[in-house]
C-alpha cells in the first residue's frame, strides 16, 4: 500500500480534530447582544464619571430585562458616534433600575448598514457603488489584429491601466422612477497611451403606478393580467476614443447620443436590471490625429443599439455584476470618405466585489474582459481587439446600500 494511503486516516483524523475545536470554541463564545437602533434608548451618567446606554423590555415571564453598552470607546473614552439621541438621568436612577431589573451587557446600537465593534467602533458593512467618485488602476494586457489574435510588440502584457469618475443613481419613490448619471468618467492605459472618457451620461427609469393596461387570456381558465411597460430613456454628451490599438494614429469622438429604452427586467427598487436601448449618435473621426482639424474631420450619424445589465448580488452592497453590448452603425455624411458607412461592436463583462474598507472607503477588485470590432475607414479591413483588466478601485462618498423595493402596481 502506498505510504500516501497509510497516512491518509492520520491525517483525517487531525482534519476532524481541528474542525470539532474550532466549531466548540465559537460555541463557547457568545455574541454578545445589540441595542435596536428604531427603539427608544436612555443614557445614564455614573458615579465614575463614565455613561452607559440602556434600553428595555419585558421578556416572556414579565421579567424587565436591559440591554446595557458604555457610551464611550473603550481604550480612548471618546464618545460614540452615529447612535441614536438619548435622554441622560442619574447614577441614582441606573441603580435603582438595576435593583428591579436584569441587566445583560451589550454593544450599543448602528444605524442601518453599520454593524459596531465591542470597541465601539461604528464601520459601515453595506456600500452602495451606485453613489461615489471613485478611483482605479489594475493590469490591463490587450490583444488586437486584423488576422487573429495576437501580442503585439507595443502592447506587452506589462499594460497598465488608470480610470476616475463620479457616479449617482438617485430613486425617487414618489416619481417611481431612478435616474443615473455617470460624469467626468475616464481610464488611460500605459506604456501606449490609450484614452476612453466620457463628459456625461444620464438615464432614466420608470415604474408605472398603474397597469398601462390589462390583458385576458382564455388559454384554459380565463385570466387578465396587468402591462406595465418599464419604458425610459437617456443620452450621452462627449464620448472620446484616443489612439485605440487598431488605430493608433487616429482620434474618434462622438458628440452626442440619445437613445429610448425598454427594461424587460429590473428589481423592485429598479437598483438592479437588464435594459434594452434603441437610439442615434452624431460624432466625428480623424483618421491622422496629428493634422485635427474642423474641416478635415469624418462627421458621421447612424443608429445605435445596446443591450445591458446592472445585478447586485444581495442586500449588502458588496458584489456586483455589469454587462454592456453596443452596436454602432456610422455613416459619414461629411469629409473625405463621405457615405462610407462603418459597423462598430463592443462588449464587456465586468465584476467588482468589495474586498475592504479605510475609514469606510471601500476598496474593492475588479475583474473584466472587454472586446470591440469595427471595420477600417479606408481599407476593407475588420480590426479585432480584446482586452482583459485586473485590478483595485477605491470609492469615496458611497453611502450604505439602501434596499426601498416598491410595489408592483397600485389600484386605481
């Protein structure tokens, strides 16, 4: 027999040993309770010169039974923050509730997406990306040629990639709508000098309050079902592609696009969705970046299609999956290659996860893999490019996911 396979039920055995520790030794230590921050909470001032937070309840058998937490760090003595306002009494007072009372130690209480240490510290454990600035850099190695993939020479697997930009999505439960804005968003990739941005773009989405209107089926017991078309619209001001790999001599910027929209799908609280777009742009192409000039630029219009999708992995804010398909199809009404048309296709995939926090900034991975294809102004010739990025985001100002899911429909 093997000596591998003679160890094997040692080994096992260590295996289980370990695991029943660890299972015994979180068993043996207790959570200790937490204050409710939607209740009411009384702060006492003791003889010692320290507070104490307490609040109150009458168990099963009519036992009054309190939760107590110190009102200050432990270690510093600096008092808490993000709790709750409490009406302060006397040493005298908290004694004469211990006589009658059950006092249990306790953490005191956080507001919704804060959890708090025994310490006393308040961090925030839900995070809402929807809602910041933030800043990136990461690897981003990049594949491109017209006959196949390949590595070429200027583009190493050592490409770096930077990007900034500000986001907010706002739901307005009266209006039943959310609107997103993306501004100042932009990413630069090295040692070539590759640059994306985007000046601002905004969308809107809408819940109905009612039925739009109502269909019967007779297929079997006759029914009616409600339509709520979940229709919006949105548009895009200056979007700027600068020496992309296939063309790195070239400069592609598109003044404007405006688009209306259809989600087949979205969350209750529209945070999260699958989104159809229908739209046309305007924008212009220098083929020699160097010679940019108003009167020998590609002016160019044609429709635009895409299709995307926004998924937030649970309640907490922390994961978060994106999907962007665009079809562009550009005809130059004005320069040298006028009535040329031009098929443009880009797509990407993208995951960022929360990985941790500095004071309640978030820092979290991003994984993503990005293609585009479009065939060239002057040549017959389809330029293929494919891109993968790896790297760390830190987000500013992003408030605590917020879940406000409204209903359905309402009735007349």
């Amino acid at each position: 027999m093997p000596r591998f396979s003679q160890k094997l039920p040692f080994l096992t055995s260590i295996v289980a040993t370990l695991a029943f520790a660890s299972s015994a030794r979180a068993a043996d230590e207790p959570t200790m309770p937490v204050i409710n921050y939607d209740r009411k909470v009384t702060c006492y001032d003791l003889a010692d010169g320290k507070s104490v937070r307490v609040q109150c309840d009458t168990d099963a058998k009519g036992k009054t039974v309190c939760l107590v937490a110190p009102n200050q760090m432990q270690g510093t003595g600096d008092p808490l923050e993000r709790v709750q306002p409490c009406e302060h009494r006397t040493d005298a007072d908290y004694s004469a509730l211990s006589k009658r009372a059950k006092m249990v130690p306790a953490i005191a209480e956080a507001p919704p997406g804060y959890a708090r240490s025994e310490l006393g510290r308040a961090f925030q454990v839900k995070f809402d990306l929807l809602k910041r600035f933030y800043i990136g850099a990461g690897w981003a190695p990049t594949l491109q040629s017209n006959k196949g993939f390949e590595v070429p020479a200027g583009f190493p697997f050592a490409r770096g990639h930077a990007e900034l930009g500000i986001v907010l999505s706002v739901l307005s439960p009266r209006g039943r709508s959310r609107h997103d804005m993306h501004l100042l968003e932009g990413s630069a990739s090295f040692a070539d000098l590759e640059v994306r941005g985007t000046l601002f773009s905004y969308d809107y989405q809408h819940e109905h309050r009612r039925p739009a209107f109502w269909i019967s089926t007779f297929f079997g017991e006759p029914e009616v079902h409600p339509f709520l078309p979940r229709m919006g619209w949105g548009f895009r001001l200056l979007s700027v592609l600068d020496r992309q790999p296939s063309y790195r001599n070239s400069l592609d910027m598109e003044f404007g696009e405006v688009h209306i929209a259809y989600n087949p799908w979205q969350s209750s609280d529209m945070y999260s969705n699958f989104r159809l777009e229908v739209g046309v742009d305007v924008g212009a192409h220098w083929s020699d970046r160097q010679t940019i000039k108003r009167e020998n630029g590609n002016y160019f219009i044609g429709p635009t299609f895409a299709a995307k999708s926004r998924i937030s992995l649970g309640k907490g804010g922390l994961h978060y999956l994106f999907s962007d398909l665009n079809v562009r199809r550009s005809t130059i009404v004005s320069g040298e290659y006028t009535g040329a048309t031009v098929n443009r296709l880009t797509g990407s995939l993208a995951y960022e996860g929360v990985l941790i926090a500095i004071n309640d900034q978030p820092v979290s991975l991003r994984l993503a893999t990005e293609g585009r294809t479009q065939n060239d102004f002057m040549r017959d010739v389809r330029a293929v490019e494919l891109r993968f990025l790896a790297g760390l985001r830190m987000s500013f100002g992003a408030p605590p996911r917020v879940f406000e899911p409204m209903p359905d429909f309402e009735d007349p």
